[in-house]
C-alpha cells in the first residue's frame, strides 16, 4: 500500500495527478462533497447557535468507506481539493468523516494540473482554513433556511415547484424593482440628422449638432438644407492605441463563449471543467486577473519565438474589485506552445478563445 494517500475532486484529475506522482503516492478521487444538510426541516438547529446537522448520502457511502480502508494504511492523507469556498469545506467534511489525525493530514492547493504546479504543491501544504470552511456553511445554511420558509409560499401563492433561494429571491427583486423603474420612466422621442457627403471621391458621414424635438423640425431642417454649400473646416488627426482585454475570469469567459461560440453557461464550465482537469488550462473559477510571473516570462517566449520581439510587451493587470479572490491567477493555457487541447472539437475552440 502506498505511503501517500491524495484525496481529489474528480476522477478525471486524479488520473492526471497520478501520472505526476510516484509510486508511494495513491490518488483517489471523492466525487465531490461527501455529505451534506440532512433532509427536511431539522438540519438547521436554530435554537443551538444555527449548527448544521450532516449525513453521508446514500450513494457516497462506498466512496466513504474505500476512502477510510486507505487512509488507515497512509502514513500522510493529502487533502487536494479545489482552493475555493466548495472546495475548502469538501477537505473539511473528509478530515470529519474519515476522522483523519491532524498531524498525519496535509491540504494542498493548485491552479494548474501540471507536473510542476502538483510537485510544488506538496512542498507547500497547510491545514484546512476554518474561515472558508465557516464561509461555506454560512452560505449552506442560508440557502436552506431562506429555501424552507419562502417555497412553501410560492407553491401557494403562485404554483406548486418553484423554488425561492438566498440568491434567486433578491435578484428577482432587483429585476421587480428596475422594472418597475422601466414602466415609470416617461419616454421622449427626439431626432437626429446625419449628412452622407462625397468629396473628391471619397465618402463620409457626418452628424448634425443639434437634435429635434419632433419629426416635422427635423423635416424643416432638411428643406432648408436644399441647395446649400458645405465645407470642411478643419481635420483633426489623433493618434489612437488599442490594448488588449485582459486575461479571463470566470465571468468575461462565460461572456465570451457566448458571444463568440453561442455556448451557455453551464456548457462553457462543462468544457472548461474538462480542460482543467486534463491538465490544459488554470482553475476555470476565479475572478483575478492576475498571472504569475512564470505564466508572464512563457507567454512572453512564445510570443517572442513566433512573432518576434517586437510584439511581445508584458502587460501586468491588476483587479479592481475590493472582493475578488486574488489568490488564483486568471484563466490561462497551462502550456502556451500547446496549440492543440481538449478531446472534441468544442473544448479545442474554447481552448483557442482562451
């Protein structure tokens, strides 16, 4: 049996992992979380300081069971589930369940499913932070305290399986109100004239500096522009530069595959899962911009050796929300002189977008 027992996500990325491991390390994946809320109107103990009561489902007790036979024989448990509030609380819930000991337990976190990323990972672990953990309960419990009271209302009050949510219910709000704004709102019409001029050959269009109040104003303007000369009176010529967008988060990603591919939202984290956790591209939920200087100093040499010097200038980008979670970099290619990745036709053109 293997020294060295890691706990992952997925199954996909424990295959990838292990091929970066030696043969003291066993990677198993725990197919996400382990448990959850108990069902029905219990889970939540209100009275006790809202302290949530957790079960294993059903068809995760295999998983559990395996995951305790190996963790017993390990002399080292690695917790490698994603760095986020999900993944942070998914570790938690395995060190509870498997009553792992604490000095024998280590969790790691990566951004790239890369040899080195994994390597340097195990150099680096730290213990499960409590404060993510405690942020994805809050979250948790909200979800089912506002879930159980506001349901039962809908089904009432407007028909039976609709679902009210901690995020759901005040976005619908917001819609509620803004349309409300929409149908206050007192509309005005005003008119604008546009000249389509010729000279020495050459087309252009130009834009009248006043607009009209009604469409018979705008007609009078354009009668009384019958017959009449018209001149240019200067030309100005600025300079203009164009910088490129910045590196993707989880959100301009979803705008993009949209706009571009016409994927939706579930299909574009669907394929980007799949290329994550094939080792292609970094972790697909982040809202950073950021890159590291490692990422820099490859996009640079690949630019640099395809291109040439010249088109190469490293951009460095900050992100202006004061909530982003800086610790993952933005979304990028793992390896920037890979031109082909994804194992169908629609994960190689989100591949190519990114």
């Amino acid at each position: 049996m293997s020294k060295n027992l890691v706990i992952v996500e997925s199954p996909a990325k424990a295959k990838t992992i292990e091929k970066f491991l030696g043969t003291d390390f066993t990677v198993k994946s725990c197919f996400g979380h382990i448990r959850d809320l108990i069902k029905g109107d219990k889970a939540i103990d209100i009275a006790g300081g809202f302290t949530p009561k957790y079960e294993v489902p059903a068809d995760k007790k295999n998983v559990v069971s395996e995951l305790k036979k190996l963790a017993k024989t390990a002399e080292i448990i690695w917790l490698a589930s994603d760095e986020d509030r999900e993944g942070e609380a998914i570790s938690w819930h395995l060190s509870e369940v498997l009553g792992l000991d604490k000095s024998k337990t280590r969790r790691i976190v990566f951004h790239e499913i890369t040899k080195p990323a994994i390597l340097n990972a195990i150099e680096n672990p730290r213990t499960i932070d409590e404060h993510l953990v405690d942020a994805q309960q809050a979250r948790r419990v909200l979800d089912r305290l506002v879930g159980f009271e506001l349901s039962p209302v809908l089904w009432r009050k407007v028909k039976p399986s609709l679902s009210a949510g901690r995020v759901q219910s005040v976005a619908v709000r917001l819609v509620v109100e803004r349309e409300r704004e929409i149908d206050a709102y007192n509309i005005t019409s005003s008119f604008k004239v546009t000249g389509q001029f010729s000279v020495n050959g050459k087309k252009f269009s130009a834009d009248c500096n006043q607009s009209f109040t009604s469409e018979a104003e705008a007609e009078s303007f354009l009668k009384s522009c019958i017959g009449a000369a018209f001149q240019v009176d200067s030309v100005d010529v600025k300079p203009a530069t164009k910088k490129p967008a910045p590196p993707f988060t989880t959100s301009t990603l979803q705008q993009e595959a949209s706009r571009k591919l016409g994927y939706s939202v579930s299909r574009t984290m669907s394929l980007a899962q799949r290329l994550y956790e094939n080792g292609h591209i970094t972790y697909m939920r982040t809202d950073s911009v950021n890159l590291s200087n490692l990422a820099l100093n490859a996009a640079k040499e690949e630019i640099t050796s395809q291109y040439g010097e010249e088109y190469s200038k490293i951009r460095k980008y900050s992100t202006k929300s004061a909530g982003a979670q800086e610790a993952h970099e933005a979304i990028r290619p793992t390896y920037f002189n890979r031109r082909q990745a994804g194992g169908d036709p629609s994960e190689q053109r989100l591949y190519e977008l990114i």
